[in-house]
C-alpha cells in the first residue's frame, strides 16, 4: 500500500520536470557577494548567501522539501505568469549587478537575465514594465518562501 504510493508520487513527481533557480550578485569592493537558490525536482532545496561585509563568511544550506511545498512553490510560479514574458527589453545587467531567474516547467524552460532591480521606480522606468514588475514581485515572492523555509528548518533556537 504505502510503498505504491510512494512510488506513485515520485512517478507522478518526475512525468513534469520543475525546476527553479535564483541568482543575485556583484562583484564590489567586498568580492563577490550574492544570494542563490535553487529547487530541484528531486525536492532538494539550495540556498547559499555570501556577504564578505565585516569579514562574514558564506551560508549554505540544503534541505529536501516534501510535495507540498514543491506543489505551492509551482502554483505561485504558475499564477505569477512570469512563463509568458520575455526578458529582451529589461535592463542588462551592469556594474550595480546582475539577477539570473530559471525555471522549468515540463517541457517550459525560460531564462531571464536583468540587472539587479533597486526599487519599483526602477520596474516602472523600464522599456517594460509590466513584464518586469511580474518578474519583480515574483522574484520578491520567491525569496520570501526560501528565507521562510531555511529559517524555520535550521532555527538554532526554539520559540
């Protein structure tokens, strides 16, 4: 019983590949920081941050997530539409840094590449706005439920 369901859903899990990863970055007088993130469709989750500021060191974590939050992190990829909109009017990376979105979504693959976004000012400056405020809020989206997820897996501290 169980072990069929088991392998029922790792069927179910790889008939439509899915597939995220984040990168933000630049190189500056503290080397090259960033924050990075990535699910994969074996359910592993990668989170690394590295921050040279005040001599830090960098954080990673790995943690392998169950079908619900891969099934809710697919559905806020999916209601955000971002799959539908094409980075080539966005602003190019440059000195400021660099955002790297990829997601897979069965046979779907985009990749985006802008640079880095400070402010809704900057989205609405843009040659394209409303697709760069669905990659903005999204993006926003997503680093909300990566930080939620290590912090709550790796609290040092109970409540």
């Amino acid at each position: 019983c169980c072990s069929r369901l088991i392998a029922y859903s790792i069927f179910i899990a790889m008939s439509e590949e899915f597939y995220v990863r984040y990168y933000v970055g630049h190189r500056g007088m503290f080397g090259h920081e960033f924050l990075e993130f990535e699910f994969r469709p074996d359910g592993k989750l990668r989170y690394a941050n590295n921050s040279n500021y005040k001599k830090d060191t960098m954080i990673r974590k790995e943690v392998f997530v169950g079908d619900a939050v891969l099934k809710e992190l697919k559905r806020i990829v999916e209601d955000s539409e971002v799959m539908k909109e094409d980075d080539a009017s966005w602003p190019q990376p440059d000195k400021g840094g660099r955002q790297e979105l990829e997601i897979v979504i069965g046979d779907e693959h985009i990749s985006f590449t802008t640079s880095k976004i400070g402010s809704l000012l900057d989205v609405q400056e843009s040659k394209d706005p409303e697709g760069l405020r669905v990659f903005y809020y999204l993006v926003q989206d997503l680093k909300c439920f990566v930080f939620s997820l290590v912090s709550l897996h790796f609290k040092i501290r109970p409540i």
